[in-house]
C-alpha cells in the first residue's frame, strides 16, 4: 500500500528505505538499500515511471527516480541502492562520517558515486532544486540511556550518524527520519508535518519510546519504518500504532514490504 498525506504519497519498502513524491513530481528517498529491499523486480507506485523510459541504466527496472536522498550513516549506506534508485540529475546528500573503508561490505567510495554528492556535518543546510531545505542534526544512542550497555558503549556513538528533517513539494510538506537514534530531546523541538518513526528497539528508539516522542513533537502524521526487516529489528507495529493513536496523534502503517 502507498499512504497519502497532504501532497504526499509516502511508500516505505523495508529496512529504512522510504520513498515520498509530492503531487509536482518530486521524489525522496531515505536510506535506500540493504537486506534485499531493492532487488528484484520493482515497480514504483502507479506502475511504470516516465523517467524509467529508455534510459541506459534501465534494464533491471530500476526506478532511477529520485530527486533527492538522504543517508544517515555507515549501517544504511548501500551504493547500489542509491545506483539503483537516483535519477541521473540527483542531489545526494550524506553523513560525512560514512566511510566505506569502514563497511564491511562490497560498497562503492561515497565520491565515487555517479550524482552530485554533498556532504553534511550534524547540523547543516542544504538546499536542494526542486525539493527545499535538507536540515541534517545528531542521531545517536546516549551513553546513559535505554540502548546503552553497562559499559556505556552503544550501537550508534554520537558522532555516527545523522538524522534529516527535509521538505518535499510545491506546498514544502516538512518530512523527519531521524535515522538510528534514541528519541532524542532535541527531536521534540522540531516542527515536522510527517515523522517517519524509526521502532525497531534494539539498537535505537523502541515502540514505546517513539510513540512518546511522536506526542511530543506532535506532527500531523507518524508512519512507523526499519522494523520486522531483520530479526534483530523485531517490533509489534500494531502495538506502535495504538499507542500513538491513543496520545491523539494520527498515525498510518505501510506494510507493504512484508
């Protein structure tokens, strides 16, 4: 399924890859790629993408329709995900604490990447042709908090990552991922139409703690993504659901992608 709001068609297709197009044709991706969420055989919503016509890097059908996306950290960066979804005309904006010396994975350097490449600090602007302002801030789990060992190390150090607060479309519809966080104070400070929440417990904010975080930023839509892709990211999503409904907060599940 595809959940609609204001301008926006939001499709979250596993992992933390999320897609949302405005009504004006603007496409934004959120840490696309990673455990088989892009593979295969894929047509973007609506069926087939004039942007997908007869170009030379179409013949696996791969969307290659995105304006803009975002990558939060080493953990999601997936070179071929980004190949496989960005027009040719992209912006992709990325941590620069990604290295892919430190991925052991079989991933391109990020400036090897075939799109205009910038690079983002915690707390920088961007500003983007046909999508607006791109706010990158810290995303980490604190060393005293829900996700910390005895020891005070965490899965996501301060310093590993980001998060995105980004507007999409004509009517700047203002989108937050705050990538793998806890559910950080400062988050509460943000003026955000949609949040897309990240509940997968384990290694960052979980079901409960996001849904306390969704009431007190208040956005005018939470839609849950990056649980259930992988054992380790478990969640109960209706139990998510319910939870935020309950704190008076609309809320909306994608799950198209199980």
């Amino acid at each position: 399924m595809t959940v609609r709001h204001d301008d926006l068609r939001v499709t979250w297709y596993g992992y933390a890859t999320a897609r949302i197009e405005s009504e004006d044709g603007t496409v934004a991706y959120t840490d696309p790629g990673r455990y088989g969420v892009l593979t295969g055989e894929w047509t973007p919503p609506g069926g087939g993408n004039p942007k997908e016509a007869a170009h030379p890097r179409a013949t696996d059908r791969r969307p290659m329709d995105a304006d803009l996306v975002v990558v939060t950290h080493d953990h999601h960066y997936d070179s071929a995900g980004i190949e496989r979804v960005a027009a040719d005309d992209a912006t992709v904006v990325v941590y620069e604490g990604v290295d892919a010396t430190n991925i052991d994975r079989d991933v391109k350097p990020v400036d090897e990447l075939p799109f205009e490449v910038v690079r983002v600090g915690e707390a920088d602007h961007v500003a983007v042709d046909g999508v607006g302002d791109v706010w990158s801030m810290p995303a980490y789990n604190e060393a005293d908090g829900p996700h910390a060992n005895d020891d005070g190390s965490v899965p996501h150090p301060k310093g590993l990552g980001v998060g995105y607060r980004f507007t999409v479309g004509s009517e700047g519809t203002s989108v937050f991922w705050p990538g793998d966080s806890d559910a950080l104070a400062a988050f509460a400070e943000l003026d955000v139409s949609l949040l897309l929440a990240n509940v997968s417990g384990s290694v960052c904010m979980s079901g409960p703690e996001a849904a306390a975080l969704a009431e007190r930023m208040d956005p005018d839509l939470v839609v849950p993504i990056h649980y259930n892709t992988q054992a380790f990211l478990e969640a109960d999503s209706a139990a998510f659901a319910s939870d935020v409904a309950k704190r008076a907060i609309p809320v909306a599940l994608d799950e198209s992608a199980e």
